[in-house]
C-alpha cells in the first residue's frame, strides 16, 4: 500500500502529542489540526500526519503501514518483545532518541517496606501495563514472580490488593509518594523516539526522510545551544575564553575606534550561567548577551 506521500505516525492525544507537533512545524512542516481528523496533510510538503492512541504507532512501523512514528522507548520495546513472543514482524529502525518524553519504568513497592535488593522481589505479584519489559527484566535476574496486568490506575493496585509491588512510568515520582509507594528498581530509561518502517521506500522519500533528520538535528541542537556575544579587553582574551564553554573557535572582531577591545561571538552548547557572566565581568567583559538560537545547519 505505497503512497506517494510519506506517512508520519504520532500520537493524537497525549505526553507527546504537543513536542511532536512542535517539532515538525520547527522542522518546516505546515499543517493545521482541525476537529477529530485521523489524517492530516501538509501543506507544504508530501507528507501525511496520522494522529493515532501511542499503543497502534510500534504495530503501524512493524507492519509497513506508515514510514515513520514517534513514540515512547516504552512502549516500543514493549510492543516489539510482545509480537516476537507471537511471531509476528516486529523489526524497525530507530532513526534518533529525541529530546522529550523522557521518563523511566520502575518498579514500585510500600513505601514501609524494608527493600534490599531485587530479591526480595522473589515471589511477587507485579502489577503493570508492561509485562514483556517486566518479564525481560526479571529472568535476566533470574527472580520468580507474577504480574497482574492492568492498563490504567496501576499505582492503586498494592492499596485494592490486587498485587504487591508495580512496574509503571515515573516521571517526578509525586504520584508514587501520593500512592503509599516508593520506587525500588529503575528497569528502563525512556525517551520518545523516531522510527522507521523497515519496509522498502522509494528513493524520493527516502530522500525525504534524510532531510528530515538534518533538520530534526538542526532544531535539537539549536534548543541545546546559546549564541553569546560580548565586548572584552584585548589583552584579556585568553582569560576570558578560558571561562567560555565551548570556545575552542570564537569568532574574535575589532571594535572600531578602541584598539583595547574586541568582540567575541561564539556558538556554546551550554548555557551561561549567572555566576560565569559575573566572573566575566570583573575580568572587564561588557555587554554581555546570550542568545537563544532558533536554527542551526552544520
Ligand atoms: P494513548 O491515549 O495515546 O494510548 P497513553 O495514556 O497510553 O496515551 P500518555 O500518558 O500520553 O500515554 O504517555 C505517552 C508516553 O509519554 C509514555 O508511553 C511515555 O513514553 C511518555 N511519558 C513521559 N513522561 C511520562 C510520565 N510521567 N508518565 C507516563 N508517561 C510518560
Ligand atoms: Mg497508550
């Protein structure tokens, strides 16, 4: 079922639908959600949105029905393990990490509980929405236990008494604490990711797919990084670099009429922190600016 246009999964409503949103309109993709719509076009490109619960996105790329999905590591995994336990495709390309969506599944237990270690998890009852991940995680350490498997309110379970322990997704830990529970083992370190179909393209979206990835790029380091410019004496240049987070190669220019001065600008990967620009400043830097920098193409 090829299409000209390329096919884009992501979730319709949800932790990551927003930072999805955002990223392709920063990426140059035009389009406008309106209503309930499952499809929707861009305007500007041959590319199709399809706004789609998280759980469909792994199953869409593994079964060739869209070319690309964001999606949560989580729920990826999950999926992936689950259709191979079933023989059925569960291949894909993971094109990058992106930068949100960021959370961890843990296992959870009373937060009274004396906990030493994984064993004391022998012979539990764990109540999650993931229990392929459980499970990998469990034989690897070769503890026995069972699992309830619940798809929502999985933090009420040890209360109800439906199990003793749970694996769900921590972001804060607020709800665990609001629940009686504390986190006990970190089993995976989640982030939303960009994959790919491995089902053979065109050469054109294909093509297409590499543009995008540069500018996906160019938008995730341009977020990371600040431009900074200030004024600093000449003979001080060397100090001051020296306080600069990446400043191996900055760009240093002559003030005109003030041959003690020079302006340096440079591309930093970090931000500037109050006490370096004050640090900066005694060492006789002025006008110090740091900028945020909306695109970046190396
Ligand atoms: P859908 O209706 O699409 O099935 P959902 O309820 O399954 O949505 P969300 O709660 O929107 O899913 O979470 C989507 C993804 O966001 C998670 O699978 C996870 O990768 C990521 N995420 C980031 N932080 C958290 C968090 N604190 N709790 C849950 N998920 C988080
Ligand atoms: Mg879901």
């Amino acid at each position: 079922m090829q299409t000209q246009r390329l096919r884009i999964a992501i979730q319709k409503k949800g932790r990551l639908s927003k930072e999805c949103q955002d990223l392709l309109k920063r990426c140059g993709v035009k389009f406008n959600m309106v209503g309930e719509r499952l499809v929707v076009h861009a305007e500007n490109m041959p590319i199709d949105l399809l706004l789609v619960r998280d759980d469909d996105i792994p199953g869409l790329i593994m079964d060739g029905v869209v070319d690309l999905g964001v999606i949560g590591e989580n729920e990826l995994e999950e999926v992936s393990l689950e259709r191979s336990a079933r023989h059925e495709a569960s291949d894909y390309l993971k094109l990058r990490r992106l930068d949100f969506g960021g959370c961890r599944l843990s296992i959870a237990i009373d937060k009274d509980a004396d906990y030493n270690g994984p064993q004391d998890l022998n012979g539990k009852r764990i109540a999650t929405t993931y229990p392929q991940l459980v499970k990998r995680y469990m034989d690897n350490i070769g503890v026995q236990f069972t699992t309830c498997m619940l798809n929502g309110s999985v933090e009420v379970a040890p209360r109800a008494g439906l199990a003793d322990a749970i694996c769900d997704l921590v972001s804060t830990g607020a709800t665990l604490e609001a629940n009686g529970l504390k986190e006990a083992e970190v089993i995976l370190r989640s982030k939303a990711v960009l994959i790919q179909s491995m089902a053979v393209i065109s050469a054109e979206k294909q093509a297409l797919i590499e543009r995008l990835l540069i500018r996906i790029q160019g938008v995730i380091q341009a977020k990371e990084s600040k431009y900074i410019m200030l004024h600093a004496p000449t003979d001080r240049l060397n100090q001051i670099k020296q306080l600069l987070p990446g400043a191996e190669d900055p760009t240093v220019l002559p003030l005109a009429g003030d041959k003690s001065r020079v302006a340096i600008h440079l591309v930093s990967s970090e931000n500037l922190f109050w006490e370096t620009m004050e640090q900066l400043k005694e060492l006789g830097a002025s006008s110090i600016l740091v900028l945020p920098i909306e695109k970046m193409m190396e």
